[in-house]
C-alpha cells in the first residue's frame, strides 16, 4: 500500500494507489471514488493529504467533481493514466538504458534486440 519511508509524498503514493485502482477495472469510469475521508481512514493519513492526492488527480482531469456528491473517474481517465505513466516512467527508463548502453559501448541493434527479448518473454512469446 503505502511506503511511510518512501522518498516520494504521501499524497503522490495516494494518486498512484487510485490510478492502479482504476486501471485494474476496481473503480470504473463514471464511478465514485473514496472520499478523502475514507482514504484517510484506510491509510491512516491526514484527511487533508488525501485530498491533496485525490485534487492531483482532478487536476490531470483523471477525476472530476459532481457537486454535493464527491469525485468520479473520468471517462478518459484510462487513457490519460496510460498516457501519463508511459511518458514519465517509460520514457525515463528508455532515457536511462540508452544513456547505460551508450557507456557500454553496446550498438543500437544490439540494444533493441535485447529489449525485444526481454519483452517478448515477458508477453509469453519466448524469443
């Protein structure tokens, strides 16, 4: 769940938890999400860090807001988590293995041919 000694804020752990959340199907577009009094009560946080965790969120557009009733997920919210994650995450590995590939003096073609191994075992293809 959450890491307490985590270099990343709690806040931030909380978006992500809800963002897995939803792209495992467990809250689907157009549904409620916990409120931040929930969450707080879950992970034993402060009411306001979770909300703070559940407006990061808002802000990206993944959740919106149905006055007097709560937060919901967005009906792009999938694409928009996919989108986000694949570019921070993805593209900071992929920067960082080339830059490692590159002081390994490891060629491109080696390189992508390492990666399609990896990833086509990872899919279940074998190589």
């Amino acid at each position: 769940m959450l890491n307490h000694d985590s270099m990343k804020p709690i806040y931030v752990q909380i978006s992500e938890w809800l963002e897995t959340e939803i792209l495992n199907g467990t809250i689907g577009r157009d549904e409620k999400v916990y409120s931040q009094y929930q969450l707080a009560e879950m992970f034993t946080i402060n009411p306001a860090t979770a909300a703070k965790g559940i407006n990061l969120l808002a802000d990206e557009g993944i959740l919106y807001k149905k006055r007097g009733l709560g937060m919901f997920v967005a009906p792009k919210a999938r694409e928009i988590i996919l989108e986000n994650r694949k570019n921070s995450k993805l593209g900071s590995m992929v920067t960082d293995l080339a830059k490692e590939a590159v002081q390994l003096m490891v060629g491109e073609d080696e390189l992508i041919a390492m990666i399609r191994g990896v990833y086509r075992k990872e899919k279940g293809e074998g190589s």
